[in-house]
C-alpha cells in the first residue's frame, strides 16, 4: 500500500520588530555599538555630481506614517556607474561614494532623509539605457518580507518615458508612485520628495526581486 503523506505546519513568521533598529541603525535606537555605523550620508564634499536630498515618508493603508520605518538605498554614481565588480562599464568610479545608505524614518515626524547625488542613466539589460533612478528596499513591522522599488526624477520625463522598467508597468497612472517630486533647494542642496504607499489607492509598485 502507498505510504500516506505526512503534511507539517508552515512555520511561524515574524516581521520586523522594535529590535530591527539595534541592530541595523543602532544610533537612532540610542546605542553606540559600532565604530562605523551605516548612515543616511552618502556624499561627502568631494563626491562628484548634484548633490540632493531625499525626503519622504512611508505610509499604510490609513494613510498613516510609520515611524519605525527601516529603508536602505543603493545607486550609481554620476556618471552612472555602480560601485559593483559585476558592473564592468567603461564608466569611472568616484573614490569618494560607495553608492550605499540607511536611515530609519524619524520616531516623531515619520520622514526618512538622505543625502546623495543624482545618479546618472545606466545601461540595463540588453544595452538599453534605463532613466537616472535609486533603488530602494524597505522594511517595518507588519512587514514579512522586505519591499523593493525604484525611485525616479520628476525632472527626468523624457529619460522616463523611454525607460524598460517603467514601461514595464501597464498602467501608466501606477508609473508616477516611482516618480520623486523635485522641491526647492535647502541648503545648497535639491530636495525631492518621495513618499513610499504600502497599501491603497496610490500604493506604490513594488518589485519581485
């Protein structure tokens, strides 16, 4: 006779909790454990290309910002290159960007920020050339599984009419939650502003990646 199956229980889940912080962003969590903390500055004085700011929130279904919000972003440089081995362009690298960042949203406002410079375009898949854009991944709890997206340039609109990732998305409404609006300068510095949808109307596309 057939042996019968024996079926097991998934195993719980946990999402993202207070903890997350400690561990990943140990400053804003009030704790001094690591001689080199990741950081949400990811250009210094001598890094080449516009320098900007990032600002935004990351909001539920309600509307409602979560201010225990985790997100890590990575890009190229300005000349559009990635600070990879896998990217091999004949492209420079800039000695003084890593290309890399994380930042907690704020506890009591709920905005994240960071400082970078605008990325250039870059050559994806098959040669063709993607729209200047950072990626983004973001994590909280509630959260199972850490969200993936883009984040494009209102000022960019011809480079994003033509870029493969974005006409990869049908309706083309869906396309502007990847589209960070350009603000005033602060500082020196151009501001765009980026909130993050997890769920509703205008929720933001996320990536299978």
């Amino acid at each position: 006779m057939p042996q019968s199956l024996t079926y097991l229980q998934e195993t719980a889940s946990q999402t993202a909790g207070p903890y997350v912080h400690i561990g990943l962003a140990p400053h804003q969590a009030g704790f001094d454990i690591f001689q080199h903390n990741f950081s949400n500055l990811l250009a210094g004085p001598q890094t080449k290309g516009e320098h900007i700011v990032i600002e935004g929130r990351v909001l539920d279904g309600t509307g409602s910002s979560l201010n225990d919000a985790l997100l890590e972003i990575w890009q190229a440089n300005a000349a559009g290159r990635y600070n990879h081995p896998a990217d091999t362009q004949n492209k420079p690298l800039d000695a003084d960007f890593r290309g890399w960042g994380r930042t907690g949203a704020d506890f009591d406002t709920g905005i994240y920020r960071f400082e970078t410079i605008k990325p250039g375009p870059v050559v994806g898949r098959h040669g063709k050339m993607m729209a200047p854009h950072i990626n983004f991944w973001i994590v909280a709890r509630g959260i199972n599984i850490g969200l993936s997206t883009r984040m494009y340039f209102s000022d960019e609109d011809a480079a994003n009419a033509a870029d493969p990732v974005l006409n990869l998305i049908e309706l083309k409404v869906r396309r502007k939650t990847l589209i960070a609006q350009r603000g005033e300068k602060k500082d020196g510095k151009t501001v765009y502003h980026f909130d993050i949808v997890l769920q509703g109307d205008n929720e933001t596309v996320f990536f299978d990646v």
